[in-house]
C-alpha cells in the first residue's frame, strides 16, 4: 500500500489541485485512492462535489 502526503504551512502552494488531480488520475487507472481533507476550509471536499456540513 503507497501512502502518499501533500503537506505545506504556506497556503496558496497548490496542494489542493495536486491531490485533487492525483486522486482522480490515479482512481481513472483503477486504483484504490481515499483523498483526506484535514484542511478546515474543505475545498478538497467541496471540490469532489461533497457538501463539508453534511459530512459527520
């Protein structure tokens, strides 16, 4: 199993759009990606078209 990390403390260096991307490359090849946003803006979770409020 690969485990891979996007980590910054400087905002606007695009880890974002990097995993974003990633994930989706790497699942359209059939693999097996979980994408976890730690991130208190969840704008990866908004950006695979889920709500951040109605996730528990």
């Amino acid at each position: 199993m690969l485990k891979l990390a996007c980590v910054n403390q400087k905002g606007g260096t695009g880890k974002t759009t990097t995993v974003l991307h990633l994930s989706y490359i790497l699942a359209r090849r059939g693999l097996r990606v979980l994408a976890v946003d730690l991130d208190p803006q969840a704008n990866l979770t908004s950006a695979f078209g889920m709500d951040p409020d109605s996730i528990e």
